[in-house]
C-alpha cells in the first residue's frame, strides 16, 4: 500500500508510514490534548510537508526523531503545533451568543456580582485564533458601555491560543475585505481603519479597540493556566472538539476553577456537556453558568 501511494503521489511528497503516524499521533496528543484518528492521517501528512522541506529532511521517521529530541523540543514544536492546529473563525460567529450576552448575561453579571461598575468585568476567549472572537467581545462591550454612559463599565478581554502563528496575526489585527464582512456598518465605521493602500483592501483594528485585548500563547494541556484571579465570562466555542471525552471533562473542570461564582460558559453549537460531572448549568443553548 504504501509502495503504490509513493508512486502517485505528488514529486517531492514524503510519505508518512503508519509507524510514523502513531508516533506522531501519539506525541500530539500528550502534548496538546487532540486527538489525531486514523482518518486525519493524510491531512497531517499534507500539512507537515512544508517542515520536512524547510529542514531538509527526507522522511517523517527523520522529522520525529528530531522533533522528539531536546533541540526538536525547543526550536521545531511551536512550527509543528501552528501547522497542525485547527484555526476556523469568524467576526460575530454564532451571532446569537452576541445577543444572548448583551441581553441577558451582562446584566445578570452586574446585578448580581457588580461586574463591569464595582468592579472590572473580565472575559476570557479561550483559543482566540486569529483574533475574529475577542476583537468582535471588544466592540459589542464596548457599545454596551456607551450605552451606560456614566456607569463607568469597565473590561478587559484575556485572548490565549497555543498556536503562536495566528496569535502574531492577531495582534497585527489586519483583516481582508472578507474576513470583515460580518461586521454591521455602524461597528466598521467606528472601530476599523483602512489601508491608505486602495489596492489592498485591508483594514486595521483601532487602537483603542486593541488596547482592550491582551493576547497570550497557552496550551490547554500544561497544568497551569496562569491566571490570578478568576473570569466573568468564557468564550471557548468549537474547541474542545478536537479532544477525547476524558480531555474535555478534564479541561471544563479547569475552566470551572477559573471561572468566578455565577459566571458564564459560552460553548460552540456541536459541542455537549452530556455526562460530565461539572458544575454547570444551562441556561441557553450553548450557554452555561457556574453553580
């Protein structure tokens, strides 16, 4: 079989043994908690091509070995992680999530906790990406503070991503014409900037729309989080899909501890807490509060 693929495959394409697969399916689940299944194989391969040509390796057996070694470790794992992470996101994803914020869960938070006026409401986008989540966080609070003008809301938004490949676009906050389609006109006026350059149809972020957000790279499966003090609201949405069942009770037990007396889970649309012993509570769909 693996003879045959050789053939067909494209020139200058290394091929991935199952020995190589397991070993780094293996590895990439210890070390960042996804699971890698059998199906995955030819897009890991795909994907980790680029490596084995930007090191001049010449097989995946090679590129483990490597990568598993004490230099690997240090200098390959970061390129290795940002090739193999899945960074789908959007502006106003799941716009619902906005509404059911705005409407509800800011003013439950501030009755109850004095989040945002007593003192500083802060919110959390757990595997931020690029930066579509918590700059889209940054423009609705920030609307729904003016809107209490006098009230002195206050926020801030943690962003942290283990891939610090999208975390450095995320800071340069620079978006094409598409990426910020979803964005109401209103919002676009207010908070982005365009590119002097025409032909480039980017726009930027506003300054005063970044100093909002503090970006950091954080690999879920390290033991501490670094966090000192505890969040209002987590926004971790299409992330824990990528781990196995035991993972991802093991990963919402953490968010729990992090997260404040009565504050709020929003999770992705295809994700489930079903059968885990956490304590949470749903209070909409995909969204959760600490019991």
């Amino acid at each position: 079989m693996t003879m045959e693929r050789a053939r067909t495959a494209p020139p200058g394409t290394v091929v991935m043994t199952s020995r190589d697969f397991s070993r780094l399916a293996r590895f990439i689940h210890g070390e960042c908690g996804i699971k890698v299944t059998d199906a995955k194989k030819p897009m890991l391969e795909a994907r980790l091509q680029k490596r084995l040509r930007k090191l001049g390796l010449n097989s995946f057996s090679r590129y483990c070995d490597y990568l598993f070694s004490p230099r690997g470790m240090e200098e390959e794992l970061s390129f290795m992680i940002n090739e193999v992470s899945t960074n789908k996101t959007d502006f106003f994803r799941e716009p619902n999530h906005f509404h059911i914020l705005v409407e509800s869960v800011l003013p439950s938070l501030m009755s109850t906790r004095g989040s945002g006026t007593r003192k500083r409401l802060t919110v959390w986008s757990a595997g931020c990406s690029s930066g579509e989540e918590p700059y889209t966080l940054a423009m609705v609070l920030k609307d729904f503070a003016e809107r209490l003008e006098g009230s002195g809301f206050a926020f801030l938004i943690l962003a942290t991503d283990i891939s610090t490949s999208v975390l450095k676009k995320a800071e340069d906050a620079v978006y094409n014409e598409e990426r910020v389609a979803p964005i109401p006109y209103e919002m676009k006026r207010k908070y982005l900037l365009r590119s002097r350059d025409k032909s480039k149809q980017e726009y930027r972020v506003a300054p005063e729309l970044r100093s909002l957000v503090r970006f950091r790279r954080l690999n879920f499966m390290d033991n501490n989080f670094g966090f000192r003090e505890q969040v209002d609201i987590i926004f971790c949405r299409n992330v824990i899909i990528y781990f196995d069942k035991p993972t991802q009770e093991k990963l919402l037990t953490q968010f729990c501890r992090i997260l404040s007396p009565g504050g709020f889970i929003f999770m992705g649309h295809s994700e489930t807490l079903f059968g885990m012993d956490v304590p949470l509570v749903s209070v909409a769909p995909t969204v959760y509060k600490k019991i």
